[in-house]
C-alpha cells in the first residue's frame, strides 16, 4: 500500500454562522490523483484551503505524511512551503517575470542560491512548456500561460502535493487544453495532486478516485469509473446529468 | 535697473535660498517616508494597539495645521526644556507632518495591490513579514509613485513656512532683499518662477521613474 501523503479527519469550518464544511474525512496516497467534484458553494475551494491553512479550519485535523499539522505551534510556513497551491485566478506575482515567480519561494522561502534556484526555475518552466517565456512578466502572458507558471512556482518547491482549486474555471475555452495537458502529464509522472474542477473529462480519464461534495460533506467516494457508471446517491445522478 | 538685470543681480541670494528650500524639502519628505511605511504597515496589518496607535498619529498630524505643529514644535518645546536650531526644528516639523500624509497614501497603494498576491505568497511559505517585503511593497512602491510625487510638491511648496520660526529658504531670503529695495512685487515674482521650475524638474523626474520601473505588459 502506498504512503498516505494527506490525511484530513472531521474537519469543520463556518463563515460567521455558515457552516461550510460539515465534517470532512479522506486519506490521499502518495502518487495519487484525487478529484473533487460538486456544486458550486459546496466547500470545495475551502477544503483545499484548509488543508494549507490559507483558511483554518474549526475543529478537526489534518496530517501531511506523518505530521499532524493543525497542531497549534507547527510552523505552518515551512508545512505551507511542501504544499503547492494553484488557484483559480493564477496569482501571480504582478511585479515578477516568469522565471522570478518560479524561482521567489526557492531563493526566498528555502534560502537557495541565485544559480541553483535558477536552474530549478528554468527547468520547471520548460517542464510546462514556457522555457521561452521566462522574461516576461504575467501580464504579457495569456491566462493559459500564466496559469502554466503558476504551475511551476508550485513544482519548484518540490512539494509533497499539490492542491489545484478549479485552475480552469477562470481561463478562455481555447486556452483550457493547455493546462490540462500538463497536469495530465503531472498524473502520469506521479505527482500527488487534489484537484477541484469542474472538467469531467479530466476527472473520468485522470483520477484516481473521486470525491463527490454536496452541502459541506463527502456524499461519496471512489473510483471514477464506479461514480460516473453507478453512483449511489440521487444527488449525484442528478449532477451529473446536468452537466454532461 | 530694469527687471532682467535686477533678477540677475539678486539671483545669487535667492538660489541660496532655493538650495536650503531643498535641503529641507528633501529631508523632511525622507523623514516621512522613513516613518510613514512603518506608519501604514501599521494601519493596514497591525493588531488592535499598533492600529490605534497609527491611527492617533496619523488624524493628529493631518487633523492640525503645519503652522500649529511647528510653533509647538519651535516655540512650545523650549518650555520643557527641548530646544531644536530653526533649520532642525522646520525638518522634524515637516517630516513629522508628511509622514502621516505619506502613510495615507501608502496604505492606498497597499490595499490597491490585489488580496491574491498576499494568499499566493503564503501559499508557497512566505511568513507575513517576507511576503510584505518581496510581493507587497514592492507593487506599493510602483502604484504609490503618482499620488507620493503631489506629496513631495506639496512638501516643497510648504517648506516655506519655515520661513516663520527663521529658516532662511527661499521666502525668507526674499522678505530680506524686498524689504532693502522695496521691490517686492519683482522679488516674489522671481521667487514664484523658481518655485515652479522646481516643480517641473521634480514632477519630469518622478514621471521618468514611474516609466522606468512599470511592469511591462500593465
């Protein structure tokens, strides 16, 4: 059985008196591709954002390996700093080129050289198809690339997973394909990844397991030929048949 | 003497004036944007007590007017037994002042800079402190340029109520040679044209750094 990478038990989380995460529990294992699929609203993106602590969860914990990392006086940022985060309006950093974006959190965040964390940089980079982008700045890039670089400031840091939050739901149809290739290769080169998205394609043909979100909790999990073929619940029929 | 050669003949006079207008121009605005990052760091991320505290400092100083602050600052705290010389006293007094103005628009350019660049710089393990350092003030410093340049004009423009507590800028240089010759309309005119000039020169520079350090594709 393969190493469990991210370990989340009971975990809650309200806004004010929304409770938007309703008590969550699932294991991820090293080299796997977990997809979370639901509704819009339903907690997906908090979820991804608790486990990192962008946003700390209520009650609950999380373990990434075999460290339990909602403990109160874990140093978050060096956890943070092995958890890559993609988001779903990229984030770049406005002010920096490709190659600085990618290269900040080694030179900054790990303490690396300028030469090596470049080699690093450059090398990511070329992994996501832009090693003749590393001069420009964001906003000389399409959504597609930036999106791509964002990807490779994640992959620099040699993190333990990376948690994607709908990468593509903010991106021009055209430009969806792009992003989606790389993180199929991502999945085929065994990186560990939680995936929230909306792109069926992706989750049918890429995850290894699907997890089904509806109101703050797992309604159901599994393998996605089971959950698209047979799924146990009304609700995610009734999903599915609505966007398929 | 008409007036070209009389401008000519009191220009050496006036362009000392100009340079001392400067000096304290240029240090008070350095004492402000010393103190005022701090000052707006203070507003837009500290806790409870450094929020307070900034604020008091910065309502205090953009609440009163600079003449006021000076006067207490020159002519009041000598009765507690501090005394600063007049040229001391106008760059505390200004830089004082324009560190609470500066802050204001400091604290603009920070929370102009977009939430995802905060959220994207811890993500990858940035403490607070990092991310402010590396991804905050750096696109502060580039959105704050257009507002900090009126700050600085400002600033010059107002350095000459040191006038008042006898710093000899450029006004008050002008006061002395008009009340030799009488001529002050010809004085003050000259006086305004080196204000303005001034002016140009800085506003011309600060548009050439704006340029120079936009982020391209913005």
């Amino acid at each position: 059985m393969a190493q469990t990478i991210i370990k989340v038990e009971n975990l809650h989380k309200s806004y004010g008196k929304t409770e938007v995460i309703k008590g969550v529990s699932f294991e991820v294992k090293k080299s796997e591709t977990k997809v979370i699929i639901g509704p819009s609203g339903t907690g997906k993106s908090t979820l991804l954002r608790c486990i990192n602590q962008l946003d700390s969860p209520d009650k609950g914990r999380v373990w990434l390996e075999d460290v339990e990392i909602t403990k109160p006086h874990i140093d978050i940022n060096q956890i943070r700093a092995s958890i890559g985060f993609v988001f779903q309006s990229f984030n770049l950093f406005t002010h920096l080129t490709a190659l600085d974006n990618v290269r900040i959190g080694l030179m900054r965040v790990r303490e690396m050289k300028e030469e090596e964390a470049t080699k690093i940089a450059v090398e990511e980079l070329k992994r996501v198809g832009l090693g003749d982008k590393i001069h420009h700045y964001p906003a000389q890039l399409s959504g597609g690339q930036q999106q791509r670089v964002s990807i490779a400031r994640a992959l620099a840091m040699n993190p333990k997973l990376i948690l994607f939050d709908e990468p593509t739901s903010a991106l021009d149809p055209e430009l969806i394909g792009e992003v989606l290739e790389v993180m199929i290769n991502l999945a085929k080169e065994g990186v560990t990844m939680i995936v929230v998205t909306h792109e069926m394609g992706f989750a049918r043909s890429v995850a290894n397991d699907i997890i089904f979100m509806d109101d703050g909790i797992i309604l159901e999990e599994g393998p996605p030929g089971e959950i698209f073929k047979n799924p146990k619940h009304k609700r995610t029929a009734k999903f599915f048949s609505k966007i398929t | 003497m008409n007036f070209f050669w009389f401008a000519w003949s009191i220009s050496p006079k006036l362009l000392q004036g100009s340079l001392t207008s400067l000096e304290l121009t240029v240090l008070a605005i350095s004492i402000g944007l010393i103190l005022g990052i701090p000052l707006s760091l203070g507003r837009v991320y500290g806790n409870k007590i450094i929020y307070t505290v900034t604020t008091i400092y910065i309502e205090a100083f953009r609440g009163t007017p600079m003449l006021t602050q000076l006067f207490i600052l020159y002519f009041g705290l000598p009765s507690i037994g501090i005394m600063f010389p007049p040229f001391t006293a106008a760059v505390i007094g200004l830089g004082l002042n324009s560190a609470a103005y500066q802050a204001e628009y400091f604290r603009g350019a920070i929370q102009a800079v977009k939430d995802g660049q905060m959220v994207a710089a811890r993500s990858i393990g940035m403490t607070k402190i990092k991310a402010i350092r590396y991804i905050i003030l750096p696109q502060m410093f580039r959105l704050v340029i257009p507002s900090w340049s009126n700050e600085l004009i400002l600033l010059l423009k107002a350095s000459s109520i040191a006038y008042m507590i006898q710093v000899s800028e450029l006004v008050s240089v002008g006061r002395q040679i008009a009340s030799r010759n009488f001529r002050t309309f010809e004085v003050f005119l000259v006086i305004a044209f080196i204000y303005f000039v001034i002016v140009e020169v800085l506003n011309r520079i600060l548009h050439s750094v704006e340029r120079k350090i936009k982020i391209p594709g913005l």
